[in-house]
C-alpha cells in the first residue's frame, strides 16, 4: 500500500505543478524541482525553455499534499482540501538556473532513490527532446551539483512575485 501511497503523491504533485507542451524542438527543455519537505507544504518549481525564452514557475502548496494524502487513506477515501498558489516570472537567458540546464549540468547529478518521506528531498525532473531524465535525493545528502542547482534556484526565487 505504501507504494500507492507514494504514487499518488507523485501524481498528485505532478497535477498541481504547472501543466507544460511535449518538448520536440532541440533546444527546448523543461526542468521541474520537486522540494519535498518532510510533513510540510510541498513546493515544485518549473522552468519552461522555449525559443530561447525561459518562464519560472513556483506552485506552492498551502498545506502538505503528504499528510492529506495519508489522512484521505486512514479514512477510507475521504480527502481534505487543500489549494496551491502559484506565481510566475521571465529568467534571462543568461541566468544560473538557465545555464545549468543548456550546459547540461543536470546529467551529472547524482541520483538516491526515494524509498519513503522521513526527511526532506528534492527530485528533478529534465524533459528534452530526446526524453525525460529524473534524479533523487535526500537534503542530508546533496552532492556539489545539487548545490549549484539548488543555489541557482535561490537567486531565481526572488524574481517571482509574491502572493
């Protein structure tokens, strides 16, 4: 069942992020960073590369899509609600969390396969022309890559208006 559980949540966090067209075009990607903290609201950042314009997304959770997940299967179906908000803002093309993505920083991050939710997270998700590439891994035990991604998000963060 926890299984399940864990499929759901990766679905509904998915459904929650912001919807985005197939990637067929060389150069255009879309890079989305699941921040998962242990119990707590999720947030899941989108980057949408196309035509050389990049759009940054952040779809914040107001409460932990994990917790209602497990109170819905604890009472047999029965789901809470909870809501997102959601804000939106240009990255130049010469941005840090652009160019880690054209210089295709992503392929050299490790990966740590996320078996439960006892401590916070992240996953990456890279769609490109050529497919999907997906890498795991917990906070105690982010490599130097994920640092530089991590760090080139932050200093995108500020550009997205606040709700």
């Amino acid at each position: 069942m926890a299984d399940d559980l864990q499929e759901n949540y990766r679905r509904l966090l998915n459904q929650a992020a912001i919807p985005f067209d197939g990637v067929t075009e060389i150069d255009d990607w879309h890079l989305r960073i699941f921040y998962l903290p242990s119990f707590q609201p999720e947030t899941v950042f989108d980057v949408d590369h196309r035509k050389g314009q990049a759009l940054f997304y952040r779809s914040r959770f107001l409460t932990s899509a994990w917790l209602a997940l497990v109170q819905a299967h604890q009472a047999k179906g029965e789901i809470k609600p909870f809501s997102t908000e959601r804000a939106c803002a240009a990255l130049p093309a010469d941005h840090p969390l652009v160019r880690l993505v054209t210089d295709e920083h992503v392929f050299r991050m490790g990966d740590t396969e996320l078996n439960d939710l006892d401590g916070d997270s992240y996953v990456v998700q890279l769609t490109h022309s050529a497919g999907i590439v997906e890498f795991e891994t917990w906070a105690s035990s982010l490599t130097a890559p994920w640092h530089r991604l991590l760090n080139a998000l932050q200093v995108a963060m500020p550009l997205l208006p606040e709700n």
